[in-house]
C-alpha cells in the first residue's frame, strides 16, 4: 500500500528498527515504547487489521502467534512474561492502519499500559 508506514519500513524505503523477520512476519521495536521492551509484530502483505485477517487460512494465525512467541523468547520476555495486543479501529485507537501485534513486556506490566 503506497502511503503506509509499516510497509514502506518492511519494504527499506524509511529507517525502522528490525528486530526479526521471516517470511511472513517481520518484528520492529514500536518508536515509542511503553515499557522496557515494546515490539510489534507485522504481516508482511498489508492488511489493516485483525478485522482484515477473515479470510486468512487457519494455520496463518498460528504462524503469526508462533512468530510472536519467537519474538518473546528472542527479546528475553517469555519466561517473565508478556502482553500481546492489537488495537482495532477508532474506539481502540488505533492509529497505524496496517496490523500489528504489540508484543510488550520487561517489567511488571502494571505501571505500564
Ligand atoms: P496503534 O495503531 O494504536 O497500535 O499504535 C501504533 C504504534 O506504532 C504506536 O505504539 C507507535 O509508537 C508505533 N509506531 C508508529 N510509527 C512507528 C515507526 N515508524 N516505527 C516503529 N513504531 C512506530
């Protein structure tokens, strides 16, 4: 999609930080990191959001949440723990239309979002 930031990041056209990727699924530190480590979780193809993710087949969505559990274990957050969330939508604020899976721990979550 010409005008998004997550693609242009997945495509090297603007400066992101890479975490890990593989073939479907790339993992960037979130800019703006609320809390000591904040990483998002992005498909490669754009889709807006989960909402967009209907027609995905089954076995897609277990390879986004084993990325995202790689992506855990990678960051040293998997066994202390972790929180995974998307934000759909206006009422959920979301504010990058491309979907993204936070993937946010390093610290008691409770002082954090
Ligand atoms: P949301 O759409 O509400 O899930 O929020 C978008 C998230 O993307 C926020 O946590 C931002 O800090 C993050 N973000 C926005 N632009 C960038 C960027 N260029 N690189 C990394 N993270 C970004």
């Amino acid at each position: 999609m010409d005008d998004c930031i997550f693609c242009k990041i997945i495509e090297g056209e603007i400066p992101g930080e890479i975490f890990l990727e593989e073939e479907n699924f790339v993992a960037i530190w979130d800019i703006n990191p609320k809390a000591p480590q904040h990483l998002l979780v992005i498909p490669r193809g754009h889709v807006s959001s989960l909402e967009d993710t209907a027609d995905w087949p089954p076995e897609r969505i277990s390879e986004m949440f084993r990325f995202v559990r790689e992506v855990a274990e990678k960051a040293g957050i998997r066994e202390s723990g972790y929180r995974v969330l998307t934000n759909v939508g206006k009422d959920a604020g979301q504010v990058v239309f491309h979907l993204h899976i936070h993937v946010i721990g390093g610290a008691g979550l409770g002082d954090f979002a």
